[in-house]
C-alpha cells in the first residue's frame, strides 16, 4: 500500500510543479518519501525543486541522495547542475560525461561541460567541447542557439 500512496504523492508533486505550487509539491513529495524512504525520484524531483528555487546546497543534498539510489540520466544531468552552479566543476563534468556516455544523443550536455572548463579558465578545452557540441547535431549553430536558449529560459526545446 505504501508503494502505491508513494507513487501517487510523486505523481501530484510533478502536477503541482507544472501548476508552480512547489511548496505544496514539496510537501507531497515529502510525504512520497514518509511512504517509501528508498524513492530515488522523490529525492530527485526534490532536489530540482530546491534547484529551480535558488537552494542550491540543498538541492545538492537531494540529488546525491537520488544517485546514491538509483544512477540514473536525469539524476546526472541535475546533479551537474546543481554541481556547475555551486562551483564543483570536476564533479559536474563528470556527471555530465556520465549522461552522455549512457545517452550519446544529449550532445547538449557538452555545452554544460564545455562551460565547466570555460569557468576554470581552461578555454582551449571549453571551445574543444562547444565544437564536439556542435559536431553533433546537424542543425544550423544559430538555430540550435536560440534552442539552447529557449530551454535555458525554461520553455520547450
């Protein structure tokens, strides 16, 4: 039974997140792992949460827990933001070099990579991965620009 009411909490949370009452999908997903502690999209969707809120020290605690559970690609891709954004350009690289090897078409990803590098002054190694990124996909650099930036906004790719 827990199983099920844990399911269903998650289920409201992400309802909540797209209606943006993200205190109330926090606390559904609070009460998802209450039911089952062992939820590794519960901790994930929290850690987004707190990510998309500005908490980005918490969110770091909620998405470590996430992959401790369950080494998943959406974990990854997270976590190497809440990494990137808190200054953990080692780490986020390596999250990030972990979606990709498990999913060779987010070759969006090497953009977030390269920027790791370009934080750490290493602009030869930055401009190597925005090239690989773009080596990627046959979309016009513009177009796939302008992409980017729609997502980064928050809307559709």
């Amino acid at each position: 039974m827990a199983r099920w009411k844990a399911f269903w909490e998650v289920r409201r949370a992400l309802k909540l997140y797209d209606r943006k009452a993200y205190v109330d999908a926090e606390a559904a997903l609070g009460r998802a792992l209450a039911c089952r502690p062992d939820l590794p999209e519960a901790d994930q969707y929290r850690g987004i949460l707190a990510l998309k809120q500005g908490r980005l020290e918490e969110a770091l605690g909620h998405l470590r827990r996430a992959w401790e559970k369950e080494e998943d690609i959406p974990v990854a891709v997270a976590l190497g933001a809440a990494e990137l954004l808190t200054g953990r350009f080692d780490e986020a690289r390596d999250h990030f070099e972990k979606a990709i090897a498990a999913f060779p078409v987010l070759y969006d990803l090497r953009f977030h990579v390269g920027l790791a590098w370009f934080r750490q002054k290493k602009r030869r190694r930055a401009v190597a991965e925005f090239h690989r990124m773009v080596q990627g996909d046959d979309e016009p650099l513009f177009t796939r620009l302008d992409r980017l930036r729609r997502v980064a906004a928050g809307g559709q790719p």
